[in-house]
C-alpha cells in the first residue's frame, strides 16, 4: 500500500459535509452490493427458476425453446385406462428416484453422524497436550483439503478387490477371509462411500470442534475436578453445551453438502444403483437420458428438499448462523 | 489449559494424537509412496511398503506422455483468476454490509446462504446455455466465472466477518479527516484487513483447485483442469496405479502448501464465521 497521504481530494462543502457524505456512503454501498447481486442473479436465482420452469414442461435436451406446458405430469399425474384401472406417472411415482432419495438420506445421516462423533473425539485427543501438536494437526487436515476427486481415485485403488490394500490389511487382521470388491459390490458400495467421505471430512469436524474446545477456559475443568465430578459428566454437561453453537452451524453445512453429494460417487461407485444420489439421478436423466423436464423435475425437488431441511433445522435447533449472537 | 499434566500422561497423549494422526494420513502416505514404485510393484500382494527400487518414472510418464502440464496450468490459471475476480466484488460488497448498516443486511445474508442449497445438477443446464451463447463452453474464462460465482457467497460472508470486527470507528476518523471513500478503503480498511483478506484468498483458492462438478460437465480439453485429468485417469492397456498416485501426489502438493499456512482460517471460513 502507499501512503495514505497520497489520496485526499475532499471537495463536498463544507456545510451539510456529514449528510452529503452519509448519503455518499449509501450510495456507494448500494453501487457496490449491486455487481454481487446482480451476479447472485445470473447464477443462483435466474437458472434455478429456468430450470423449475423447464420441470413443468415437455422441453427436451434437443429441443431446448420447444417445450410445452405440461403442468405437472412431470411430478405426477395419471391416466384411466378404459378398464377402470389408473396408471400413475411421474418422478414421485418413480421407484428409481426414491430409490435415490433413499441413498441420499442414508448417506447423509450416517456420514455426518459418524463424522461428527469422530471428529469429537479425535478433537478431544488432539486438545491434550503432546509433542508435535502442529504438525499432526496440519496432517489431518490434508484429507480434507484435497480433491475430492483425487480422494476418491485413490480410496477406489486401495479398496480394488484384486490390488487394495486394504483387503490385504483385513486378511492380514483375520476380519475377511476373502478379498472384496468394496465399491463394485452393491451391498458394500454404501459402506464404501460413507467410509471415504468419513475420512474425508472428520478431520475438518475436527479442526471445528477443536477451535469450540479451546474457547472452553480451562478454569471450569480446573473446577470440576477440584470438585470431583466424573469426567464423562464434565464432557455432557460442561465441554458439550459450550461446543454446541459451532457444532450445530458446522453440522448445518455438511448436510447441505452431503445432501448434494456428487463427485465422490461420480467416480468411486459410477452407475452402481446402491449409491446413486438425487444429484446423480437428476443428472443422469437431464443430460444423458435425454428426459431433460424429467431431471429438472427431480432437481427442483432436491432444491425443495434441501430448503425445507434447512429451514427445520434452523428453526428447530435455534441456529446462530455468522455469528450474530455472540456480537 | 491450565491442567497439571504428568510426563507419563503426556506421553499417552503424544502416543494417542499420532496414532489418529497415522490413521487419518496414511492413505496420503500410501499414494506417496506408490507414486515411486514401478508399475508392478505397486499392485504387489502382499504390499511393499519401502523396500522397492524408488523410481521417478512414473513422474516423468505422466508429465512427458500426458500433457500434465496444461491441466496443471489450467488449474493454475482457474483457481486464481476465479480468486482475484471474486474479491474484487466482494469486497466492496463486504464492505458496505458491515459498515453501511441497512435493514436488509440479515436477508441479503440468508439469501446468499440459500444459494449453497441450489443443486449443481438443477442449474447444470441454465448455466450450460449461457456460456453457450456466448461462445464460452471449455474456456477456461468461463470457469473462471462460474467458480468465482459458486464460491462467492461464501467470501463475502467470511470477509464480512472479518470486516466486523474493525471498529468502525477508525474508519469514522479517517472520514473526519477528509478521507474519501476509496481511501477509505484502500488505505484504512484494506491494511487493517489484510489477514482476513489474506485467509479468504487462500480458501478461494483451495475451493477452486478442489471443486470437480463444474470443471467435469463445462470443459471437455482446452480448459480441462487436474480434476477432470484425475477423475479421467485410466489406461487402456496395462497398469497405471503408479502414475495415478503420481498424478495424485503433484495435484494435492500445492493445495497441501496453501493448506499448511491457513488451517485455522479454513474452518473459519467454511462455518461462515461461526467458529473463531
């Protein structure tokens, strides 16, 4: 940076300077949200509305401007046939896409679950004192920060049935008796995913739940002790309670993400019907199954889903999102 | 922590944290190692782990046979240009919500959280389109964009945090000064933010490096990145897990660098300030 000095040109006059100058401030604030918003726009707001349209019509990938209004047979809708019998149509009536649905939940309940009783603990571990506090620390960071799409290269190398490692490590330990193919399996594929994304994210749970700890003063546990409680009460009734507003927040933002889960699957588990999940599904029918009103209908869904997920969960769990509280 | 620890508990501990840490790190370490070995020592069984003849070949295959450079480059130019793009907006966007105090501040910010709900997939298509027409489809400019925009929400919210933290009042006396608004902030907020700004470009660039749904569906090779090099990695004939892990070891390396100086921002950052 220059000198401050450099830059002082004031030429408001000198009655009335503190409203101009307020007035130029609001001014400026809204010239300078304005390219983000209009951003956000283009982006966010415009393709999702296109998109919720286009679910309501019979567009087609070939066909992008043709698309006629359909209402919502893309959801659901049905026909009599002349026999009396009604035949349902429509996403909702799907088994492939709750099927899907399914896959996402049991993913993103269990992932999140596990990585968040992981990450408490390892951040428990990690709170103590012991040589080499940084760079083990730096070390299980790394999981997290790299891509996905390496991680889950090489998980699907190390869990190869004929190669891995891993196999190799359980025979060794007497837990399998054959190798498996973990993520070629559709009963393991599951475990595979969730297994990955685990690793993959507890550390940053972690990290997070390590950052609460250390707002923790040490004087309480000094207190507890002294006066003889159990430590395993301290944790539920002291360290939890105080942890609790970052851990909610970051639970929050996993979910979002695990809800939308792609890329870990895209290319651990490409095509196995065990772990395709909303995003998967709704892609596969807008760009290579040509049902593109088909798949916007079923992304529009995964939107709607999300949102009411995280409103509920706002509400319910009384979130303090940024911040704003502890201001 | 003011806690009396004994040398034997402290050694527990030590022993504990690098017993996780071993767990957590050693598929890291594993396509470490692999990434040296010949082709057909790394699909030994049982595995080796350090008794093999260390080799660069596979280093070299991946640079020399696969055009490694480019992508590599391409992430390069993607993740900090999308960066640099990105904190031009939100800066001044950050600005003006934390010091220009309007009733809307607290919609604006939900509304931007609203837009980590929105399925890639859903909005796949919208997006597709307009880069389309505008001649745009695997160019790395348009990845540029779109990335910045995708991580836009949250640089803005986590600078935003950053900036409410400063008094306003510092600022309040450079204006009583006759300081203008764009030195304002160049020249008073800007210094006085450096590491917040600092942290945020670093995490930008971490996400754009990582971020694998955009770079897969809207680059095909021209723009293609190390993610879609990486998730396309196989090999018709014979044995490539050497080089994969090759691959794999030089994409992580830079994200590990920027990784190591900015860990406690990165949590930050990524629960919207929430955890100081």
């Amino acid at each position: 940076m220059t000198h401050p000095t450099t830059a002082v040109p004031v030429a408001a006059p000198k009655n009335g300077r503190e409203t101009s100058l307020e007035q130029q401030r609001l001014r400026a604030a809204f010239w300078f949200l304005a390219p983000m918003l209009l951003m956000l726009f283009c982006v966010a707001a415009w393709p999702l509305m296109r998109s919720i349209w286009f679910s309501f019509t019979d567009t087609s990938l070939t066909d992008l401007h043709g698309g006629k209004w359909v209402g919502f047979d893309n959801y659901l809708s049905y026909r009599q046939l002349s026999s009396g019998r009604v035949i349902w149509r429509g996403t909702l009536v799907d088994p492939a896409w709750w099927n899907a649905v399914w896959n996402t939940v049991k993913f993103a309940v269990v992932s999140v679950s596990l990585e968040t009783m992981f990450g408490l603990v390892v951040a428990l571990v990690l709170n103590a004192r012991f040589a080499g506090r940084g760079l083990v620390r730096a070390a299980i960071l790394i999981p997290w920060a790299i891509p996905t799409i390496v991680s889950a290269k090489m998980w699907g190398w190390m869990l190869n049935d004929q190669f891995g490692i891993i196999n190799d490590i359980l025979l060794n330990l007497g837990l399998i008796s054959e190798k498996i193919a973990w993520a070629a399996n559709l009963d393991t594929a599951m475990a595979a995913v969730i297994l990955v994304d685990v690793w993959k994210t507890t550390p940053f749970m972690a990290l997070l739940c390590l950052a609460g700890l250390q707002m923790v003063p040490g004087d309480i546990y000094e207190a507890a002790r002294i006066d003889g409680i159990h430590p395993v009460k301290v944790f539920f009734r002291v360290t939890l309670p105080l942890i609790r507003p970052a851990l909610m927040v970051a639970v929050i933002f996993r979910m979002l993400d695990a809800l939308r889960m792609f890329d870990l699957v895209y290319v651990l588990t490409p095509n196995s019907a065990a772990t395709k999940t909303m995003s998967i599904i709704s892609r596969e029918n807008l760009i290579e199954f040509d049902k593109f009103a088909y798949g916007s209908a079923q992304s529009s869904l995964l939107f709607a889903i999300i949102a009411i997920f995280v409103a509920l969960y706002i509400w319910l769990g009384k979130v303090d999102l940024g911040g704003e509280k502890s201001k | 922590m003011a806690r009396v620890v004994t040398p034997a508990q402290k050694s527990i501990n030590t022993a504990a944290a690098w017993v996780v840490a071993l767990i957590i790190f050693f598929p890291i370490l594993w396509t470490f190692l692999t990434s040296f070995k010949p082709e057909e020592v790394a699909v030994a069984s049982p595995p080796v782990f350090v008794g093999f003849d260390w080799t660069m070949q596979n280093y070299h295959d991946v640079i020399a046979q696969r055009g490694y450079g480019s992508y590599f480059w391409n992430s390069v130019v993607i993740s900090v240009g999308s960066t640099v793009l990105g904190m031009i907006i939100a800066i001044p966007a950050a600005w003006a919500m934390a010091f220009v105090h309007g009733k809307r501040t607290k919609d604006l910010l939900m509304w931007m959280l609203s837009t980590k709900m929105m399925p890639a997939a859903g909005v796949l298509v919208p997006i597709y389109l307009m880069g389309k027409s505008l001649g745009l489809i695997d160019t790395r400019f348009m990845l540029m964009i779109v990335l910045m925009l995708m991580n836009l929400p949250i640089i803005v919210w986590m600078l935003y945090t950053y900036f409410r933290e400063i008094p306003g009042d510092i600022l309040e006396a450079a204006r009583m000064d006759g300081a203008n608004l764009m030195s304002e902030i160049l020249y008073v907020l800007t210094p006085m933010a450096i590491p917040g700004i600092a942290s945020t470009l670093l995490l930008n660039v971490i996400l754009a490096w990582n971020e694998s749904f955009w770079t897969l569906n809207l680059t095909t090779f021209q723009a293609a990145p190390l993610t879609k090099f990486i998730a396309g990695f196989s090999s018709p004939q014979g044995l490539f897990y050497g080089k994969l892990s090759a691959a794999s070891v030089m994409a992580i390396v830079p994200i590990m660098v920027i990784g190591w100086f900015s860990q406690k921002q990165l949590v930050r950052g990524l629960t919207f300030g929430a955890v100081k």
